[in-house]
C-alpha cells in the first residue's frame, strides 16, 4: 500500500491490516493530526494508546502505534513501511494534546 497523493511523506499512519491486528487495541488514528515533527491529538486519543515507553512492542506490522515517554516529552510512535521486505520502520512524532 502507498500512502495517499495528497498525504506528505511520514504524515500518514498506515491502517492495520495484518490478522495480528485484531488483537491489537489502538484508538481510531484517523482522530490524529500529523505533520513532519508532530502528532496532535486530544486527551481521549492519548489515553487509548498503549504507553512503551522502555520497550517497543512485539508482532511488528505497519500501522500498529503507541505512546513513549521520554523526560517530560510525549510521543507517538508506529510501525511503518520499511524497504526492506519483511521489515517495518519506527517512526515517532512529538504529541500535542488539543
């Protein structure tokens, strides 16, 4: 799946389609706003996302996301497309609530 061709590169999490999904429990990420250094979200959104935050999560897929704290700092973090088959890249972008 390519990203959409309105979406800028990195602004656009994937939607979970691999079976694993399914048990995988992750707010509607549509509800996320994301641009180059940012994913804005309310406090609703953040709270329904897993915290890893000294660990990443297991079963890699695109488009599976979570919340890591490091300092005083937020962030959302996903699974992404990766080059490399049978692969997937972290991205992770600063939170601001809304």
């Amino acid at each position: 799946m390519t990203q959409p061709w309105w979406a800028p590169q990195d602004t656009v999490i994937p939607k979970m389609t691999h079976p694993l999904s399914s048990a995988w429990d992750q707010p509607d990420m549509t509800k996320v706003l994301i641009d180059d250094k940012h994913a804005v979200m309310d406090q609703k959104t953040f709270d329904e996302l897993l915290e890893y935050s000294t660990s990443v999560p297991t079963a890699v897929y695109e488009g599976k996301a979570w919340k890591r704290q490091s300092g005083d700092t937020w962030f959302l973090c996903w699974y992404d497309y990766s080059e490399i088959p049978g692969s997937c890249d972290i991205k992770a972008r600063k939170v601001l609530l809304v």
